[in-house]
C-alpha cells in the first residue's frame, strides 16, 4: 500500500513540466490560465499535468465560478512521500537550477501583475469608492456588528489592513487610543487623510505599506481588522499570517468579507480575485497563523436588496500564551 502510494507519487512528479508545476504551487495557489502564461505551454497540456498530479494527491484544486485555482494538497492530505518531495523542490530552488530561477521569477511578475492591476482599479476608483463598497454591501448593519464583535472595552493600538478611504479608523475611532491605517494607494490614502480630518478622528493616522510586510513591531495591536480587502488578494493567508504577527498576546483580527458567491463580473469589472470565502478557508489560515476563530456572523442581504451578496465577519483571537502556540504551529 506504502510502496503502492510512494510509486504513483514519484511517477507523477517525474517529469520535467509537473516538477515545475509543483515547485511554482510549493510557492502559491495559482490559477490554470496563470500556470499556462509562466510555462509557456498551451492550457490542454497544463490542465493533463495538473490532472496527473491531482490524482496521485499532490495537489488540490477548486473551482470558484469560472476559475480553477491549484495549490499543494494540505498537511491533512499530506503522505510523507509528498513532504519528501517539497523538500527536494526546496533543494531544486536553493541550488539556483536556472529553470526552476526563471519560473520563480514569471511567479512574481505573475504577482505583480495581479497587484498592479488591482492597483490601478483602486488608484482609478478611490474618490468613487465610498459609494461603489455599498453596491454590493448591507453596510450599516456590518459596521454595527464589526464593533460589537470587537468588544465594549477600549483598546489602546488598533491597526487597519487594506484601510481605502479611512473607513475602519473611523468607526472604530471611540474604542482605540491611537489607530494606524495602511494602504498602497496614495489615492486612497489622500481622501483616508481628508475622511479622517473631517470627522474630527485625530488619534488615527494613515500610512503608505504593504499589509505583507509591515513597518512595524510584532505584537503591538489590541485590534486588527481587514475589511473587504482579502479577495483582491493572491495570498489572502499570507495577510492574515501578518495580521497575527502584529496581535499581542489576546489580541483579536476581526475580518469582513463576502461569502462564497457566483458574481463572476466582479472579477472583471471590479478587480475581485476570489468569490468570497468558507468558514473552513479562514478557519485553517486562522490555525496555520496561531489564532483561533472564535466566532463567525453572516449577514445576509435582506429580500429586497437582490444585488447584494452575503457579508461574514469572521473574530479571530491570539491566544493569551501567544508564543507557546506559535511554537507549537511551527
Ligand atoms: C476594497 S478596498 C477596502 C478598503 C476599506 N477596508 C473599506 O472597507 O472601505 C481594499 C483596499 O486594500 C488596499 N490594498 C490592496 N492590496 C494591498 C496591499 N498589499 N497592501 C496594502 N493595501 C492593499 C487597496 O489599495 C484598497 O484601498
């Protein structure tokens, strides 16, 4: 059975396409059409690779509306076999093989593309962006739940992921000392600054960062919060990764965003990469980051608002001993 398992694994890694395959996903979940512009080869040939890998267990795919998305199989899927060959991949990638450094780079220009163009959709929509959020969103009834879930006590460091136009630090302003808010556009950044000053929040500043890699000091937030931000991204749980990086120790990351829908065009017309998210999704990033999800609100739209999608707000806590679980995660 062992040698049965360990046979169909080393025959479906052992050609030169699906090693590539599995050292570009061994980086980050990628679509078909994405794997197809980084190797050069046409989609019927990466899609029968990608078949052959996902029948021997090695990678795992979903389907999102009209996209495929591929990604290593998860750690409870995991034959050891395969733990085998991601380590094999690493050693590929440390010893500088020149196919395997020019995939990896396609890998990143693949992901800067994808940010720039959300980027620019950002850059382009920023002053029409407070009505263009409540197209889709029963927004008052989620900010009400966002500060509740958050807790009646004040805090003192409250940080914003993704802030736009400042919304978050300034509804929360009554429940934080001092409030940070970063963001990549400087569009959004400069009507976040005038949002601010016009609603009198002076305990809040926003700044220019990438919610991947953040200036500042780990365990330093009371709060974090990521508001309709993660399905822009690829690597929604590399933020939620660095969000646990900045809780303290009890500290809570409160994340709003859609549940899993089929409005394809928000993809094309709004810059959206997934269509929302599963408890289980944000369960898993929670546990792989050290947080436990503590609680989960959904808020559906009501019958007369058709257009509008399901809202979660999913309250994620950074265990008092924040340390020894992290310990134990790694
Ligand atoms: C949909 S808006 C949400 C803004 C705000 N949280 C709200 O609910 O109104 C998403 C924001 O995330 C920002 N963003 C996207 N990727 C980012 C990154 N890597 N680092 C920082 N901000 C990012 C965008 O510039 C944009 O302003």
């Amino acid at each position: 059975m062992v040698l049965d398992a360990t046979l169909s694994v080393f025959r479906a890694i052992g050609e030169e396409s699906r090693l590539r395959i599995m050292a570009l996903l061994a980086q980050g979940e990628l679509t078909v059409s994405e794997l197809t512009q980084i190797l050069g080869q046409s989609q019927p040939r990466v899609s029968r690779h990608l078949k052959i890998l996902a029948d021997a267990g090695l990678v795992e795919r979903h389907r999102e509306g009209a996209w495929m998305f591929y990604r290593v199989a998860g750690r409870a899927r995991r034959e050891e076999s395969l733990t085998a060959v991601l380590f094999a991949i690493a050693a590929m990638k440390d010893s500088g093989d020149r196919i395997i450094a020019r995939d990896a780079e396609r890998f990143a220009q693949s992901r800067q593309a994808r940010a720039a163009q959300a980027a620019a959709y950002f850059e382009a929509n920023a002053k029409e962006w407070n009505r263009l959020r409540r197209l889709h969103l029963p927004e008052s009834d989620i900010e009400a739940r966002m500060v509740a879930l958050a807790g009646k006590n004040p805090v003192a460091q409250f940080i914003d992921l993704g802030t736009g136009t400042g919304r978050m630090l300034e509804i929360f302003a009554d429940r934080y000392e001092t409030g940070v808010g970063y963001d990549l556009s400087h569009e959004m950044l400069a009507i976040a600054r005038a949002n601010l000053e016009q609603a009198g929040v002076a305990h809040a500043q926003v700044r220019h960062g990438d919610l991947f890699s953040l200036p500042m000091e780990s365990e330093t937030a009371d709060i974090v919060c990521l508001h309709q931000v993660l399905h822009y991204l690829a690597e929604p749980e590399a933020a939620v990764r660095e969000a646990a990086r900045l809780l303290k120790p009890g500290g809570r990351l409160v994340i709003s965003d859609f549940a899993p829908h089929e409005l394809e065009f928000l993809r094309d017309d709004h810059a959206h990469r997934r269509l929302g998210f599963s408890d289980d999704e944000v369960r898993a990033w929670c546990a792989a980051a050290g947080l436990g999800l503590e609680r989960v609100e959904t808020l559906s739209p009501s019958s007369g608002e058709r257009k509008k999608l399901t809202v979660k707000i999913w309250l994620c806590t950074a265990p008092a001993d924040v340390r020894r679980l992290r310990s134990r995660a790694a």
